[in-house]
C-alpha cells in the first residue's frame, strides 16, 4: 500500500510540472559550437580524438560549448581560457 501511495505521489508531482522542463538547444547552435569547440581544443595526436585535447580538458570544453550556446552560436574570442 505504501508503494502505490508513494508511486501516485510521484505521478502527481511530475504531471504537475514540479520538475522544471528541459530546454532544448537549436541543431545549427549545437552544430556551430561543436566545430567551434572543435577548432578550439585540438586533439594531442591529429586524428585520434582518444589521446586528449591539447588545452585544457573535459570541464574546459564543458564550459566552452555552454559559454558557446548562450551566445547563440558565436564566439569572439576562438581561443579558450588558458587552463591550470
């Protein structure tokens, strides 16, 4: 009985909207900023995306994409931040 009363609950909330939507990016946004990402931090050994970014790492890139796709595409500056 708990569980069902603990799963209508739930139910409840979520149909409500308690949980805040996800909002999704535009495809050419994504796009632009990938290769700007891309462009900015370059794979130790050409072609081998495995061996690691030569600047900076995962956060970095993270942080680039998402600076990248809140100014809508565009950067100014093409060059990351300079990391630790």
């Amino acid at each position: 009985m708990r569980v069902i009363t603990g799963f209508a609950v739930a139910s409840v909330m979520i149909m409500s909207g308690a949980i805040a939507p996800a909002i999704a990016i535009d495809v050419q946004v994504a796009r632009a900023c990938d290769a700007l990402v891309a462009r900015a931090f370059p794979p130790r050994q050409p072609g081998n995306p495995a061996s690691g970014s030569a600047r900076g790492g995962a956060k970095d890139q993270r942080d680039y994409f998402n600076k990248c796709v809140a100014n809508g595409g565009k950067m100014d500056d093409d060059t990351p931040a300079k990391s630790k």
